[in-house]
C-alpha cells in the first residue's frame, strides 16, 4: 500500500494548468491518472518543473481517443505527446517491471543480454511505481485532493537528498544503461547524494554504455550539459570513468571543456541561449588539432581542415553527433584559423559570419587557456566595439604597407 502524504510543499500554482487539463480529460474518461516523475520531484524542492509527465492506466491508443490530435512515440518506450497550446505533456501507461527470464519469450517486452530493448507491458499504478528509476522520480501526485502518493519511500530519501535506484542496483542499471547518466544528471541538477549501492554499481557497469543506441546517448548527454549543473556533472562522470567511455579526452583538452563547462552553466542561470555543440566543440578540439597536425603535409591547408572535422566528428561512435551540431562544430574550429591570421580582407566578413559570435568565444576560451596571445582576443573584442571607417584604420594599423600605400595613393588624387 502506498503512504498518501497530505502534508507537502508544492506550490499549486507553479503547475501546469495543460498538465492538470490533461489529467483531469483521463480521469473524466475512467481512467486512473497522476502527475509523475522530476515534476513531483522538483515541485517538492521547490524547483521550477522543467516538463511535466502524466501516468494513467488508459493504454497509448485510448489516450489517443480522449486527445485525438495527440502523437504517439517511441518504439522502445511507446508514449503519447499531447499538445496543449506550447506545452507538450507526456502521457505514459502505468508499466510493469520487466521479469528477466520471462521478458525474451513476450513480444512486448523484449531484453537481450538483460538489456530491455522494449518495454510495452502495461500494468497497474504500484508495478508502475516499482518499474521506475530512482525512488524520488516514483511519486504520484493527485490534483483532486492533492496528495502525493509514495510506494517506495521515495518522499523520506527526497528530504536526506539522496538519489537511490529502485531494486537492484546492478540489475537495474544492465537493464538500462542510461539510468548510469541520468544518475549523475539528477545528482548534479538536484546537487543529491548518491545511495552508497546505487553508487558503487556505476563503475563497473560503465562499459554498458557502448551497448545504448549513439543517438540517444547523445540526447542524454544534451540534457546533462543542459542541467545548468554541467561542470558538476562533468566531475561526476570524471570519478566514474565514464567520460572515457562518452568522449576519450586528453589531458591538456580537460582546461578547455571545463571552462566551456563554466561558461555554459552562467549563460544558462542568465537564462541566455545555450548550445551543446559549443561545449563538443571544445571535447574534441584537440582530436580535431592534431589530425589537422598529422595530416597538414598533404593538400591545401583548407581540405586537410574539412577533412579533419568531418573525420574527427564521424570517430564519434559512442556518442552520435547530429548534423546541425556537426556544422556549427566545424565552422567554429575553421574560423579559428582565420580569427588568428587577421587577414586584412577577411576582416569585415568574418565579423558578418554568422558563426563569428560562437568563434570568437571560443576563441577567448582558448586565449584563457593559454592557446592564443590574450591580444589576438582583445583585438577582437576591440573591433566588434568600432564602425568600419575605424576597423579600416585598425587594420591598416596592422599593415604598414599598406598604410603607406594608402597615403600614396591619397597624395596623387589630390
Ligand atoms: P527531467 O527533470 O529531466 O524531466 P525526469 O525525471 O522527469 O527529469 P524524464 O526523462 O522526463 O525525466 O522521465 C520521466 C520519469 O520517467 C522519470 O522521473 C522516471 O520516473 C521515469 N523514467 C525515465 N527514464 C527512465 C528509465 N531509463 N528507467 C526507468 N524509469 C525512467
Ligand atoms: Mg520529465
């Protein structure tokens, strides 16, 4: 039996109405329906929800009677997206926790090697409770009466801060890998403790990872940088040996990441645009650096540097990176070479380059870390500050010839 707990702290008002309409239309139509997971979560810690997910026991098809422009996704993990208005809330169907030895033999819900690549069997609110993560993302909370109801004494390990995983640490994390990333996630987000067991499964099972799908590991990874808690989680999964297994670095690459890491938890607490390609771009500007190095004998300086992105970005085999990241990374490394060089006529156009924002940051990362001469980037900073008479005069500054040449010039018109 679960403990209803009448007693909390959420803040009414800080949920969503879409996700109590959502809940509300489920429940009009018979079907048994909760708020679920990090919404609970972080509406108990007084957070800001960053989504909010929706349990029923109405199966994806019958969500999609009740809310007929919904969308239902996932193969592995079928769900359904209801939209409301910019909101997308996410329906799931209570589940069952996968029995191991039965799960080969039932068409839905398949595991290989202990690994559940599929996970359709539905079932009822308490299986669904058990079958979740961590015990602070199994809360249900009912809006009619608002109560949380906890199965797994998820509330007494959310007020110790403490992140333990449901069953068997072990078990749990060979039946998904990714549970190891949204362990450091959560810790480094919620600033929680790891539960010892849940703790001591994480190293040896980190080579697990190289059996997820590259692309979802990369959406994992998104969401890791994206916490505004990324250079936390970075040393997080520094002390598991997991970033060997996601991103092979070197040693003189650690200064760099840490301060795109730096740089990317501020912009995200002044609520300004982020990026993960940025941060990537500074994983593997070393890889990138030295096929550039290895290669620069053969062709023009230009292939050798396409080929060297497009080679260094494809070896990604663990962790996939999308094509739309794949380019900004690739302008940001080429406009390095062009930002240092100062060639007079290139000047105006790389300060029009649409990249040229992402580059020169990049470039006072780099000029941080002693890459540069901090005055290639206070040139920098200076000729985004001037009109382009003065940029003109700046950079003939840089050019005596043809300052010279200018003055001769101006002498024979007159
Ligand atoms: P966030 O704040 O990032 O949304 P979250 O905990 O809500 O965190 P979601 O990915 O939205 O993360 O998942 C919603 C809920 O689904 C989780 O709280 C958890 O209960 C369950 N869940 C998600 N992923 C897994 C998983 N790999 N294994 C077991 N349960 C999971
Ligand atoms: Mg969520």
């Amino acid at each position: 039996m679960p403990r209803r707990i009448a007693s909390h702290k959420i803040p009414v008002d800080r949920i969503s109405r879409s996700a109590i309409r959502v809940v509300e239309s489920l429940r009009k139509a018979n079907y048994e329906t909760y708020l679920v997971g990090g919404c609970v979560r972080d509406l108990l810690l007084g957070l800001v929800p960053k989504d909010f997910d929706v349990a029923t026991s109405a199966t994806p098809e019958e969500v999609r009677k009740v809310f007929p422009r919904a969308r239902l996704i996932g193969r592995r993990f079928r769900i359904v997206h209801v939209r409301m208005g910019r909101e997308i809330i996410e329906v799931s169907t209570f589940r069952k926790q996968i029995d191991r030895d039965a799960a080969s033999s039932h068409g839905e819900q398949e595991a290989r090697d202990g690994l559940i690549v599929r996970d359709n069997v539905y079932g009822n609110i308490d299986e669904d409770a058990f079958r979740r993560d961590f015990t602070v993302n199994a809360l249900y909370y009912d809006p009619a009466n608002n109560t949380v109801l906890d199965f797994v004494k998820g509330m007494q390990d959310l007020d110790s801060r403490t992140l333990r995983l449901i069953g068997n640490p072990k078990v749990r994390y060979q039946e998904d890998p990714v549970r190891i990333l949204r362990a450091i996630r959560l810790a480094a987000k919620l600033d929680f403790s790891i539960e010892k067991n849940t703790e001591r499964a994480i190293s040896p099972r980190g080579e697990s990872l190289y059996a997820v799908p590259p692309p979802r590991l990369f959406d994992e990874f998104n969401k890791l940088l994206m916490t505004g808690a990324a250079e936390r989680a970075f040393e997080l999964l520094q002390k598991f040996n997991l970033l060997e297994i996601l991103f092979p670095l070197s040693s003189e690459s650690t200064e760099l990441v840490i301060t795109a890491l730096q740089s990317t938890d501020q912009r995200i607490a002044l609520e300004k645009p982020v990026t993960p390609a940025f941060v990537l771009a500074a994983l593997l500007w070393h890889q990138y650096k030295s096929q550039c190095n290895a290669s620069s004998t053969v062709g023009n300086s230009q292939e050798t540097q396409f080929e060297a992105a497009r080679n260094v970005i494809q070896q990604q085999r663990t962790v996939s990176i999308p094509k739309r990241h794949a380019f900004f990374i690739r302008d940001v490394w080429h406009l390095q070479l062009r930002l240092e060089r100062r060639n007079p006529r290139s000047i105006g156009p790389l300060l029009e380059h649409r990249r040229f924002r992402a580059a020169y940051d990049f470039l006072l990362l780099r000029a941080g870390n002693a890459e540069v001469e901090p005055e290639l980037a206070q040139w920098w900073t200076e000729m985004q500050t001037l009109n382009s008479t003065e940029q003109q005069d700046r950079i003939s500054g840089l050019s005596p010839q043809r300052k010279k040449r200018r003055r001769r010039s101006k002498r024979d018109n007159a």
